[in-house]
C-alpha cells in the first residue's frame, strides 16, 4: 500500500452482507469505485484500495485511502453500502504475492 497521497490516510470500512457471492462481490466493487470516482471529482482524495469478502461469516471489508473518515463514509453511503463500522486503518506492507481463492464462494462447485 505505498504511494500515499500527502495527506491521505488508510480507513478500514466493515459490512454485514448475507449470501454473498462472487458476482455481488464485484458489483459492490464497482459501486465503490464509481461512487469513489463522484466524490473525488468534488474534490475530495478519496480511493478504494482494496475489498475482502468473507462469505462463511457474511462479512466485507474495504480498504480506502481518502483525506477523512467522513469522505469515506460519503463513498460508502453514495454507493449503497453505509459501514457497520468505520476506522482509521494501521499501515503495512504485504509482501510476496498473492492467490485469489474463488473455491468457497456459492455457486463455484
């Protein structure tokens, strides 16, 4: 997660969501980045980094790099998705790489 923009911090955005499967995963996705999109052209530094799913207990998450927590919570409530909860997220570095794992998701039997 390098290349930070000067004042900008990393947030961690959680949501509840039932019966998630690959193809929500990626509509939410989407949402998330068209509503990252609309925000930033008002001048806001807003972007989605990255979103995890856990089907098994139903939980998202998104990383977002943005100039403030309210920004971030305008993203996720513009595209539908207001966070259950919302935190400024600690820095780190993953190394290595890594491996998408669609196997337990529904319907990729």
């Amino acid at each position: 997660m390098s290349g930070r923009a000067h004042g900008t911090r990393y947030f961690l955005a959680e949501w509840y969501r039932g019966e998630l499967d690959q193809d929500e995963i990626d509509r939410i996705a989407a949402r998330l980045d068209e509503s990252s999109q609309s925000v930033s052209a008002g001048g806001a530094s807003v972007r989605r980094v990255m979103t995890m799913a856990v089907p098994a207990g139903e939980w998202m998450f998104g990383i977002f790099e943005a100039d403030s927590a309210d920004t971030v919570e305008q993203v996720c409530r513009h595209a539908g998705m207001a966070p259950q909860q919302l935190n400024p997220a600690v820095e780190d570095r993953v190394r290595g790489t890594w491996h998408r794992d669609d196997s337990t998701l529904s319907g990729n039997d």
